[in-house]
C-alpha cells in the first residue's frame, strides 16, 4: 500500500481531462474525517454536560456547596498548563509545515511533559479529595449512612470524577499519540509534505483543552466566589 | 480469464501467501462487506432460533418448558442479538461496504484500513457480546434497553452487555465517519450530490446519524457501567439520580438508530423500483431530500417512547406532534416509487417483488406506528403486543424484507452467478405469507390488552399466540429456503453477466462480473443522472474497457 500513488484522469466527452481524486494521500480526506471524529468527542461530552445541567438546575445550592469544596488554585493551575500545552502544539506544528522538523519535536516532546504535569497535579487533587473522603465508594458518596452527603453534592461529585476521569483518559490517550508521532517523524514517515497524522493530533490535543476549558468553570468556578452563604439551602 | 476480488486483495498489515490470512487481512470493501455478511446473517439466524423459543413456550399459557427468568434472558438475547448485531450494522455493513463505492466510482472506501479495523472491533464487540452468555450470572434480563434503575439493580451480567453495545456503537460510528468522507471526497468527477444514485444518498444520511446519534447512547452506557461499578448516583434513584433520564438519552440515540435502519433500506428500494419499471425514477430529488428530513425530524422524536413514564403534558403533544411529521418524507416516498411505477414496464423479477411486498407490510408497520405516536392511543397500547407488531412490521416487514430484496438485486453483481427464480419466488411467498400469519394476529391481541415481554398469558389469547406460532414455522422455513436456495446458487448457478437487470448505475459498468479488485478500470466522467431509461432501455452505455460513453 505504500507504492506511489499517480492520480487517474477521466476524460469527459469533450475529451476535457478531470483529475480524480484517489483515497490515498488525501489530505483533505484524512483532515475532514478526524473533524468528523472530534464531533463524536462533542456530542459523547456534550451528553454529559447535559446531564451536569439537569441535575445543577435541580440542586443548585448543592451543586455550589460542593464546588466550593474543590482546589480552585490547582484546577487554575492546571488549565494554565493546559492551555500552554495547547500553544506549544501548535507552535510544533507550524514548524512542522515550515520544514524545522527538530523544532517540531522539541514542542511536542514540550506537550508532553506539561500533559503528564497535568495528570501529576490531577493525581495530587484527586488524591487529597480522597483523602477528604470525597471519592467514588465512599461513604461520603454513598446513600444511607452517617457520612452521606446531600443528593446533589453526591450528584456532584459523580460527575466531576466521571468527567474529569474521561478528560484525564485523553490525556493519556494524548500522550500515547504523541509518542507515536514521534515515532513516524523519526522513521521519516511523517514530514513537511505529508504531516497528516501531525495534523490530526494537535486537532484532537486543542480538542482535549478546549474540554477542559468547559469542564473547569463548571465544576471549580460555580462555587468559587463568596457566593454559597448567599444561596438558600434547598435541604 | 481476468482476476476478480476472489483472486486477488490488498491486505492491511504485509501481504500473507495464505488465502485464509488474505481474507483476515483485506482491506477491500467488497471483501469486507461479504465477511459482514457472513457473520451478520448468522447471528441473524442464532436470533432467529432463540425467537423461535420464546414462540414455543407461548404455545400455550403456563409455564411449558422455560422458566419465567430464562425467559426474561431469552428475549434479550434476542434483542441485542437483532438489534445491536444485526439490523444496525446491516445494510450499511454490508451493501454500503460492497456496492457504495461502486456507485461513485471510487477504487475503495476513503479508509480502507480503518475499514478493515472496524470490522474487527465489530467482532470483538460480538465476542464479548455472546461471552457474557457463559460468564457470570447469565445473560442480562433487562430487554435490549438496559432500563435503570433495573439495569442498575440485576445481578445478571449486565456490564458485559453494555461494554459490548459501546464497542459496537464505535463499530458503527466509524463506519459512518467513512462513509461519509468518501462520499464527499471519492466521487466520480462529475457526478455532484444530485447525480448520486439514491442508495448513497441513504447511506449518507445513514452515516451522520451513525456519527451524532451514537456517540450519546455510547457516553450513556458508560455512565450505566460506572453506576454499576463505583455508584456515581447519575441513575440511582437512592442517591437523587433520575432513571428517566436514562430513558431519555438512552431513546436520543435509539430513536434516530430506528432511521440509521429503514433509510438505507428505503436506498434499496430507490434503486430496485427504477430498474425493474425501466423508468426513470419519479422525483428524484424529493427522495434524495426526504432522506435528509427524516434523518433530521428523527432526531427530535425520542420522547414518544416516553409517554407513560412521566413527562409533562406539553412535552408528550411536541413529541407527538414531531412525531407526525415523520410519516411527511416517508410518505413522499413512498409516492415516488409508486409514480415511477406507472407507465412503467414493471418486470416481476424477485428482487421486484421483495420490494413491492415491502410495500405492503412496511405501511401496515408506519401506520401503526402513526397511531401509537399519538399520546391517547400510545397509553392503552404502549407495551403491548401491537408495539410489538408494530415494530416488527417496520423493522422485519421493511428494513430486513429490503435488505433479503437487495440480497437478490446485487447477488449477481458480487458472487457474478444467478439463482434461479422460480425457486427464489417461492421463498418470497413462503417469508411473505408466513410474514403476515406470525405478526398480524398480534395486533388485535395487543389491542385487546396482551402486554409484551410476559411469558404467560390468558386463555382468551391463546388461539392468537397459536395462529402466530404457525406464521412462525413458515416463516422460519422461508428463511432457510431462501438462503438455501442463493447458496447453491452462488456454488452452482449459471453465470450472470455483468448487467443481467439492465440497469443503469456504474456498479452494473463493471468489466468482469465478479468485479475485479479495484473495480472499474477507469473512472469514468459522470455527467448523467442515475437512473436514465429512454422507452424501457438504459440510456447511458459504456465501453468497458475505457469507461467512456458510447451512446
């Protein structure tokens, strides 16, 4: 499957000559179908923010309360990192299409290790969350006992590890993509006429941050001002 | 003689010497599109059986031979069987993969290997499917859709049925991510949208549903597995999660799944009705665009499934409303067809009468379904047996009655043999009487109050469950002739020609039959419509070796 590929032309009556377009090479192709992906990963996130919305308008205040318990300062940090990861992607892909293929993998080795940042500083939060208490299976979070919390603070909290798991998935799936990348680049399969691949990734990396750039404000921010003592406590 | 896609393939990883690793290996649409099948019309035919067992022990009321939990797992099995593995892989698996391509053009799908990975995850999702029959409790009793909070709450092996649809839903999702690049990208130079023959205006609009309708049901199972295994309290009522929200982003994908099944079978139909009235089809573009519309509308009718389950008064007249305006494009169709008919020269090959006994048992199935759209009716008749025939009428009786009607219209085109027809008719009377004998009584016993998923029943309901078991039988017979009956054709049949229908679009313009690997040997310059028919006979004719027009 790797031989040249000479595009075909078909000929119409008036003996004009059309190129046809094949699927191999197909830049635009590949491009378009990695879009089309990406808006699997909206509609498959989106469902879950759906669901965030329903249960915030049901429990409002609980929703507050229980956001006001998250770290706002290593959530912040974290969408910095992210953010700065989303730059130097894209920074290693101009210099791709400019031809500075060792500029282009020092900027996505850059990616990756702001990436495994983030999940190091997810790991802390998560960790002192647990800690606290506050996990999946925990009494904290289970219905009936002493430690239960509100309906909507459970509500809560499932769905901020539910999503920020998924996030914190592609991440890993990010990285393990970008290694690959590395891989083709050095084995000279992905180059400044054919980056494709290099392409796609840094679509489905700007995805990933973009996520998160929705996922914050919504778990960490909500119940960031001085906002809850204002609310009335729907229990 | 000159190669065909039997004798040579292109593979995804290396090129094996074994024929065997050939076929696991292909990236060739037709090859994949036959493994779809192959395996799609067995676990069609294992679904089948355990249908037939749930059909014995409605034989009579009480308990005959299966207890009422097993009972419960059987029609599941059933279910996800049918649904999951058969009906929405179906048609755009298989005739998408084998005859899409064909139709604009094209030398493969866009990805080809990324078709090839998808038809092994498809595999996977089914092992992992059918090893939850052996492993843990058993097979889920829940129905094929997993309702919370039950779901939530059996000990059966519901997990492993959740993660199975999921890796199916993926299956089909990147499917349709290839459809429809290579319908943007890979047509013929010339033919615009409005040139498409009709079949891949169906798979297109098969495909964006494939692509924005799974993704939620997928996300929705994963939330299920999660409740299940760490209690995140989303659809657990004990925790202040609400089940009817499952219900509702369960039925935003499973809804528009409905319509992922019918429109490509409706592309059959659009292709079958010109070719055997030798006309030119009847509003072409008002078929084309109808296909579009239902599979916008159906993305805003899920909530008709939810009328007894609790949901404002305003919300069930909307639902019920958007409802109705299905049946507007559908019935635009289905005028269509009928007006290419007239004045045409209608030839009753096999293939025509699939499609014209479709005709007639897919209107009994959407008028029904118009009546339990409707809020009053829906709530005497929701769950009950008439759902039941309803659907099955639609489903059976329209997309798997086309898909059998596509079946014998591109046999010839992909095995390059042809059945006999005599023998084939009498397998279509035999599946559309038996068709008609096992689903109608379940109207009238549903309208007088028989529910559905119970494994007994009241003695007035007997002779109906009766009359159905023997439609059954016949049914079930005419499936095993028909089958028989292609099998050694494809074994033993005469040769067919390259065109034997006289029909007009390019997979009928291919220069050996089989087609050789990578189809036609030139791209030709598409610059007529699909279905041109000048008193009875194709317009446009090609030399096949230059695929340019000699007419």
């Amino acid at each position: 499957m790797s031989h040249e590929y000479v595009p075909e032309i078909a000929v119409d009556r008036d003996g004009k000559e059309h190129e046809v377009q094949g699927w191999q090479g197909d830049f635009y192709g590949g491009k378009l179908g990695f879009w089309l992906f990406m808006l699997t990963e909206v509609m498959m996130f989106g469902a879950m923010f759906l669901v965030l919305t329903y249960y915030f308008s049901l429990h409002p205040a609980d929703f507050l309360e229980a956001s006001s318990e998250l770290n706002v300062l290593l959530g912040g940090t974290n969408t910095v990192v992210l953010l700065i990861s989303a730059l130097t992607m894209g920074l290693g892909l101009l210099k791709m299409r400019n031809g500075d293929i060792a500029g282009a993998k020092l900027m996505i080795w850059a990616t990756i290790i702001l990436a495994l940042l983030f999940l190091g500083i997810k790991a802390v939060e998560w960790t002192n969350e647990y800690q606290h208490g506050v996990f999946l299976g925990l009494d904290a979070l289970q219905s009936g006992n002493e430690h239960s919390k509100p309906f909507g603070q459970i509500l809560f909290f499932g769905m901020y590890f539910t999503m920020t798991g998924l996030h914190g998935f592609h991440i890993i799936i990010g990285i393990g993509l970008m290694l690959w990348l590395l891989k083709r680049i050095n084995a000279g399969k992905v180059s400044t006429e054919h980056h494709i691949l290099h392409f796609n990734i840094a679509l489905y990396w700007d995805l990933v941050h973009l996520i998160w750039v929705f996922v914050f404000p919504y778990f960490y921010m909500i119940g960031a001002g001085d906002v809850v003592g204002g609310v009335i406590n729907a229990h | 003689m000159s190669k065909t896609y039997f004798d040579e393939t292109h593979c995804a990883i290396g090129h094996p010497k074994s024929t065997f690793m050939q076929w696991m290996l292909t990236v060739d649409h037709k090859r994949i599109g036959l493994m779809y099948a192959a395996v799609i019309f067995t676990f069609f035919f294992v679904a089948v059986a355990v249908a037939f067992t749930l059909r014995l022990e409605l034989f009579a009321p009480g308990q005959q031979f299966l207890d009422p939990n097993t009972y419960n797992q059987v029609f599941t099995l059933h279910g996800v069987i049918m649904v999951f593995l058969f009906i929405i892989p179906g048609i755009p698996a298989v005739f998408g993969n084998i005859v899409m391509p064909l139709m604009i053009g094209a030398k493969d799908v866009s990805f080809p290997r990324l078709n090839w990975f998808t038809f092994w995850l498809y595999i996977f999702g089914a092992l992992i499917a059918l090893s939850s029959l052996w492993t843990g409790n058993g097979f889920a009793d829940t129905g094929w859709t997993f309702y919370a909070p039950y779901s939530l709450n059996t000990d059966t092996n519901v997990i492993t049925t959740l993660v199975a649809a999921f890796v199916l839903g993926m299956a089909s999702i990147l499917t349709g991510l290839n459809f429809i690049v290579t319908i943007h990208r890979l047509r013929a130079p010339g033919m615009d949208f409005f040139k498409m023959p009709l079949f891949v205006w169906g798979i297109y609009a098969t495909a964006w549903i494939q692509l924005l309708a799974t993704p939620v049901v997928g996300i929705t199972l994963v939330l299920a597995i999660l409740e299940k295994t760490f209690g995140i309290g989303i659809f657990d009522p004990a925790k202040g999660g609400d089940p009817i929200l499952f219900e509702h982003l369960f039925w935003i994908y499973s809804h528009p799944a409905v319509y992922l099944m019918i429109l490509p079978a409706f592309g059959i139909m659009s292709e079958i009705i010109p070719a055997f009235s030798r006309r030119e089809v009847f509003g072409y573009r008002t078929i084309a665009l109808s296909s579009a519309a239902i599979a916008g509308i159906g993305y805003l009718v899920w909530g008709h499934h939810l009328f007894t389950s609790g949901m404002s008064d305003i919300a069930k007249v909307i639902f019920s409303f958007l409802t109705f305006l299905v049946a507007i494009p559908t019935g635009i169709k289905f005028y269509d067809w009928v007006a290419t008919m007239y004045k045409g020269k209608i030839i009753l090959s096999v293939p025509m009468l699939w499609a014209l006994g479709t005709m007639i048992t897919f209107v009994i199935g959407g008028l029904t379904g118009v009546t339990i759209a409707m809020v009053g009716p829906d709530i005497h008749l929701q769950d009950t047996y008439y759902t039941v025939a309803h659907f099955h009428y639609a489903m059976l009786g329209g997309v798997v009655f086309l898909f059998f009607a596509g079946l014998h219209y591109w046999f010839p085109l992909v095995t390059g043999k042809m059945y006999p027809e005599g023998k084939a008719k009498i397998a279509f009377y035999l599946n559309f009487i038996g068709f008609n004998v096992l689903w109608f009584p379940m109207f009238i016993a549903g309208y007088q109050g028989m529910p559905r998923r119970y494994f007994d029943y009241l003695p007035e309901f007997e002779i109906y469950h009766q009359v159905a078991f023997f439609g059954a039988v016949i049914f079930i017979s005419g499936l095993v002739y028909m089958f028989y009956v292609l099998i050694k054709a494809w074994k033993n049949g005469e040769p067919s020609g390259t065109n034997p229908w006289n029909a007009t679009t390019l997979e009928w313009h291919l220069p050996t039959s089989p087609p050789p690997l990578e189809n036609h040997t030139k791209v030709p310059y598409v610059d007529f419509r699909p279905y041109e028919y000048h008193h009875g006979e194709p317009v446009v004719k090609f030399d096949l070796k230059t695929m340019k027009r000699i007419d």
